[in-house]
C-alpha cells in the first residue's frame, strides 16, 4: 500500500510539473520545435531542468542496492546506439512534432478530457500493443537490458 500511495504522489507532482510547465498544450509544444517560424525558446528550460534532476537523480541510484522504498534498483546498463534506439526516437519524435504531445503529457491532456490528446493516447497504446504483437512473433527480448540489485 505504501508503494502505491508513494506512486500516486510522484504521478500527481509529474502531472502538475507538466500542466504548470506547459508541457500539456501542444501549441506551446509545437511552438517550441518551429525552429524556423516564431520559436518559443521556453520549453528548452524544462528540458534542462529535467536533466539537471535526472543527472543528480542517476548518480544518487547508481550508490544505492535499493530504493528508498526498499524494493530492487532496476537501472538500465544498455551503452550501445543501435538501430531499434535511432528508429524509435524517430518514431517518437515525429508523433511528438505532429501531434505536440509526448506520452506523458498526453496522458494529463487526456485525462482532462482534451479530446485530440485521448486520440492521441489511443493511437499510442495500439502502437504499444502492435510492438509487443511483433517482438513476440519475431521472438526478440527487449527487457533483458536491466540491472537488479537486491
């Protein structure tokens, strides 16, 4: 139960950070990658924001053997640029320039009853699905990239 509660309160700050960012209205998305048009250089601040916390965030996980809520540490050890990533960042960052949403803040966006991010996000999860149809037929495991320590 505690895991939980600690997930609704991480979820609802990330959801606020995304709505007070805005990070959930495409326009100002779109306006933020429209280099050539009337550029809105603000989002560049988010993203640096988040990498700041993310750096310190990694460096603190990478000390640790467990979280702080006592479960295993699952931390990525993949290095290599290969194709599956260079497609997939792609893939998403053409959904992300079309449409202004990326997973996160579409999932905000839809849960507020934004009728283009619940599209958004139905067409997301068929993407998901249709990639798990394929990585079971073509037999490939993606999920063997991970470290646990416990």
């Amino acid at each position: 139960m505690k895991n939980r509660i600690s997930e609704f309160v991480v979820g609802l700050i990330f959801g606020l950070g995304l709505i007070v960012s805005g990070m959930t209205d495409p326009g100002k998305v779109l306006g933020f990658l429209d280099l050539a048009g009337l550029w809105d250089p603000s989002l560049a601040f988010v993203m640096g924001g988040a990498i700041a916390v993310g750096i310190f965030a990694f460096a603190v996980a990478k000390k640790r053997t467990t979280s702080i809520l006592g479960g295993a540490m699952h931390l990525p050890t993949a290095r290599d640029i290969d194709r599956r990533l260079v497609v997939g960042s792609l893939i998403f960052g053409a959904g992300w320039g079309v449409a202004g949403f990326c997973p996160g803040p579409a999932i905000v966006s839809a849960s507020a009853g934004q009728p283009k991010a619940i599209v958004f996000v139905i067409a997301m999860l068929a993407g998901m699905w249709l990639f798990e149809l394929s990585e079971r037929y073509t037999g490939s495991n993606t999920r063997t990239n991970t470290r646990t320590d416990a």
